[in-house]
C-alpha cells in the first residue's frame, strides 16, 4: 500500500495510505487532534477527577508515537509519573519517523531525542523514557488484547471504522472495558453512532464532546 507524508492543517505531518484515502491524524491538524481528544478531553479530565494518582495508559494504535510523545510533555508539565503501553501492529519505518515533525511543531526540539528513544527501544520491553514516562511498545493486534483491571486511561487511535469496522466492534470494546479499572475513561476522535452502541452494549456510559478541528463531535467512555 501506498504511504506518503502529507502536511496537516496546523503544519504538523501525518502517513498517508492513498489506497484507502485515510491517514494516522486528522488532516485538519495531526497535533491540534491529539491536544484536543487525548490530552484535554483525556488526559487532563482524568487528572481533574484523580488528582493524587498517576496513570496507566493504553493506547490503541501507537502509530508514528504523536499521542504518546505529546502525553511524556503533558507528564513534566503536569507533574505525573505516567506508564504508557502502546500496542501497533505494524510499526512505521525508520525512514518515515525522520520526517515527522513533531518535535519541532511543538517546540520541544530539546526533547527530539526522547522522541527518537520511543521509536528505538525494542518491542514489548518496558523502558523509561524519562523519570516521569515510561513506555511499552506492543507489537500485536488489537484482537490479541488480554489484559484485566490494568488501565486507568484508554487512547483508541485506531483507523476509522470507513476502513477497519472490525476494529471498531463490541468485541473490541468488551476488551477495552475488561483492560481499565474501575472509575477508568477511553476517549476516542470518532462519533460514529455504530461505535458508540458497541460502546454501550460493552458495559460503557458514553457521552458525545465537542470534536477537534474539523470535526463536529467525538466520544468519551466511562467505566464506572
């Protein structure tokens, strides 16, 4: 399949795959979309309601590793010790993480190293990234998800439901819910009334956000 690094809205780039007409971010603004979904409707609301706790998180669909590298920001800002497992089937290539221009378009080039670091370490091995980050790397489907009672926060960055509807399921979903804890939140950029009735009948209470540029709505799930 056809890849190619395209700019975004907000000059940040994303992967493009031209045989499906899709991308890794929105073409809006890859940097814009992850600040708005993962880190304010996210991350940050999980803080308000938690405050004396530090997060595990999982995210699904590490990607070109923006979403994890924007929360190792978030983690020194907001004074959190953060475990990040991000799980990717198949990883991007070193030539294409060259291009990716997130240090810069966040002006965080003194952390471009730690960036870097990310996509180095090896796969399904625990490292930290700083005294406040540390990352695991899964390299396997979503379907091969087992984990029980383990996460506090859930990214679901997969490809839209348009390209990959199987990923986007309430069998999916039920592995989502039996991960977090109680009291754990999953935020996602899609909006799609199918996703939120998965959702749902996975055990959910779902609610509809404002969505990040370009886009009217998302969805934030609860696991009370």
């Amino acid at each position: 399949m056809e890849r190619k690094i395209i700019k975004t809205g907000d000059g940040s780039v994303t992967i493009h795959l031209s045989e499906w007409d899709e991308q890794y971010h929105s073409k809006h603004g890859a940097i814009q979309e992850a600040q708005h979904v993962f880190i304010k409707m996210g991350l940050e609301y999980w803080v308000g309601l938690n405050k004396e706790k530090n997060p595990a998180i999982l995210e699904i669909g590490f990607g070109t590793g923006l979403n994890a590298f924007i929360t190792f920001l978030e983690a020194k800002k907001l004074q959190l010790k953060i475990n990040y497992t991000g799980v990717e089937a198949y990883p991007v290539s070193a030539a294409e993480i060259k291009e990716l221009n997130y240090a810069e378009m966040l002006s965080a080039e003194n952390q471009l190293d730690s960036f870097q670091k990310m996509h180095e370490i090896p796969w399904n091995e625990k490292v930290a990234i700083s005294e406040n980050f540390q990352l695991e790397k899964q390299q396997k489907r979503f379907e091969e998800i087992e984990d029980a009672n383990q996460y506090d926060l859930v990214f679901f960055d997969a490809f839209g439901a348009r390209v990959q509807p199987e990923l986007w399921t309430e069998d999916i979903f039920a592995k989502m819910f039996a991960a977090m804890k109680s009291n754990s939140v999953l935020v996602t950029y899609s909006a799609k009334g199918s996703v939120r009735r998965a959702m749902q009948t996975a055990g959910f209470i779902v609610e509809r956000l404002p969505g990040p540029p370009g886009k009217r709505e998302m969805l934030r799930a609860l696991k009370k």
